[in-house]
C-alpha cells in the first residue's frame, strides 16, 4: 500500500487507457462532482471512463453533467487498467464494492485511492491523501493543472460542486484564499454560480422538511448548552418514508443554536444500527470524537455507524460529546481563548 505523491497519481492517469471511477455510501457533492470532474477530464483526453456508486446518487445531483451515466452497484464489465476511488480511504465506507475492488485487484486492476480525510486508512496500491484539502475536488482541480487539462463548463460545474458542499457554501474554516482563487477559474470556465447555489442551497424535497420537523421535536440540550442532540427512530423514518438524502444537513440545525459546541444527529439505520452525525463549531475535533465509536471524518464534520440500541448509544455519544466539550472549553480559558457564552447563559436555548 503505497503513500504517493500528486504528480505519480497524475502519472498513473496518463498511463492508464480505462478507468472506472467509484465513490463512498450515501455519495456526497464532493464524492460525485470530484469523480465525474476527473473522469470527464479524461474522456477530452481520449480515455475510457465508467462510473459506479455503491449507492444512489441523491436527487439534489442529479443536475450534474454526466450524472447519468452513474450505475449502481458493481460494474458488469472488468479488464480496467486502473480503478480511482475518491473521498474515502475507509474500506467500510464502499459497500459491498470493496469486495468488487478485490476481485478486479485480482484481474490486474490497480486500485488509485484520493481523499482528504484525516482518517485515512491506505487500501489503494496507490494512496494520495491531503487532509489540508478543503475538498477532494480541490484535489482534482490541481491535478488537473499537473495534466494540463483543460476546464469547461462541465468540468468546472462538477468541482464547483464538489468544493462549495464540502465547505458548507465556503463558510467551514477549511476554505482558504486558495479555495476561493481555485473557484475563481471555475467561475470563469463557465459556471453558473446563481443556478449551482440554488439547486443546492435554497431547494429542498418536502420530504427534507418533514425530517427537519421530527428531528426539531426531538432536540435536546445538556445542562451546560453546549451540545445539542436530535434523534430519528426506525419508526419515524419508516412513517415519513425519509431516505439518507433527505436527512443530509439536518444536524446544522442543532449546531445553529448559540452556545452549542457540539451538534449530534442520530439515525437508526438498520436492525439494531445507529448512524451517528457528529458537527463542532470551533473548539472540538470531532473527528477524534466518531473515532472513538468507529467512525471518523474532519475536524469540524464526522460520522459513525455503532451496533446497539438506540438509547444506549444516544448516552455513551452524547456523555463523550459532554466531556469532549468540557476538556476543551477547560483548555481553551486556560489559554485565554474562550470568551462564549453557553445557550443558557445568553437565553437562546431550550431544554426539552
């Protein structure tokens, strides 16, 4: 398993002829648009490119140029030179497909993997990771320049994509000066940045908003306001008919309320599976947080799905959460650098 550097990655997409191009469960905008970018990329170039997903793409991507050409599930055909998976190094995370990776590792493919996850766990025979990376589609846009490939509007739509959803609209602290010079080529490639933002920012499926509702009527607070937590149960996911795509970002709302460190979504996703989402404002890695429950993710946005009742889990995660908050606020007014004040201080929050 071999750690490399971006200029061998950008060596081995020129020497391959096909590739097949593959992503995480529940694909992201930045899983989707890096993916379809590169492989787009490369079709202007003369190469062959296939694209699977071991999940269905969500509604709200479905504007991407080349989303169609996404198949579900494992590809039918084999005899790809080389198999580029991008926004996770967790083998857990492909699905049933990490089991197909092995078998076309097996036929001769070679495995390419790219992320930018600070919980990266090299499985490619090549390995390109950069946890300083807003977004892997930051990634592909400087490999891009390596290969003197050109950006058209296609392209640089499925990279605005990827970088605006995976910096929250360019609000988390990931997003540099670099980000936004790299967005700037994007724009003028051709994006329309109006129409981008609002398929992806201001239009939701009702049924989004149905979740938004009985996720709300279970928010909670800890004494201290400083994490807040909401919880969708197997029965209330099957009564509102609510898929993954329609739970995506629900958790910022509990991350919205002032005084809140520490937002938690939890999910009951399967017989006796919680999905945990795990969001911090400013103090708390959670990133080290979803570890501890076998997850990971970023510093500011992570993920875990734990075995066990949902009561049960809801307490160990939210007591770690508690403590997690308490040991950095502890730290940080030992260095000065506190001045917050908690939602039952400053009146903003509710217990319920």
């Amino acid at each position: 398993m071999l750690v490399v550097e971006l200029r061998d990655v950008g060596r081995e997409l020129k020497a391959a002829r096909r590739l097949l191009f593959t992503g995480h469960v529940i694909p992201d905008g930045d899983c989707v648009g890096s993916m379809l970018a590169l492989g787009l990329a490369l079709e202007r170039e003369g190469k062959e490119a296939a694209f699977v997903s071991p999940g269905p793409v969500p509604l709200i991507y479905s504007f991407l140029p080349g989303v169609d050409r996404v198949k579900i599930g494992p590809p039918v055909e084999n005899g790809f030179d080389l198999v580029v998976v991008v926004d996770t190094s967790v083998p857990e995370r492909l699905g049933d497909l990490f089991g197909t990776l092995e078998e076309l590792r097996r036929s001769g493919s070679r495995i390419l993997v790219m992320d930018h996850h600070l919980s990266a766990r090299p499985f490619g025979d090549l390995n390109y990771f950069e946890p300083g990376a807003a977004a892997v589609g930051e990634i592909v846009f400087d490999l891009l320049k390596i290969l003197n490939l050109k950006l058209d509007r296609e392209i640089a739509t499925c990279l605005y994509v990827a970088i605006a959803t995976d910096t929250g609209g360019f609000c988390y602290e990931t997003t540099t000066a670099a980000t936004h010079r790299r967005v700037a080529d994007l724009i003028e490639a051709g994006v329309d940045v109006r129409d981008v933002s609002r398929r992806l920012f201001e239009e939701k499926p009702f049924k989004s908003i149905e979740a938004l509702r009985a996720a709300l009527n279970n928010l909670e607070l800890d004494p201290s306001g400083r994490v807040a937590w909401m919880v969708l149960d197997a029965e209330t996911l099957k009564k509102l008919q609510v898929k993954d795509e329609h739970t995506d970002g629900l958790v910022n709302y509990a991350r919205f309320i002032r005084g809140v460190e520490v937002a938690l979504l939890f999910r009951e996703v399967g017989e006796g599976q919680v999905k945990i989402s795990f969001r911090s404002k400013k103090h708390v890695d959670v990133s080290r947080l979803a570890a501890r429950f076998g997850g990971g993710g970023h510093l500011r946005a992570a993920g875990a799905v734990v075995k066990g009742d949902l009561g049960r889990v809801k307490e160990a995660v939210v007591q770690a959460s508690t403590a997690a908050v308490a040991e950095a606020v502890t730290g940080k007014r030992e260095a000065g650098e506190l001045s917050c004040v908690s939602a039952r201080d400053g009146g903003d929050g509710r217990s319920s």
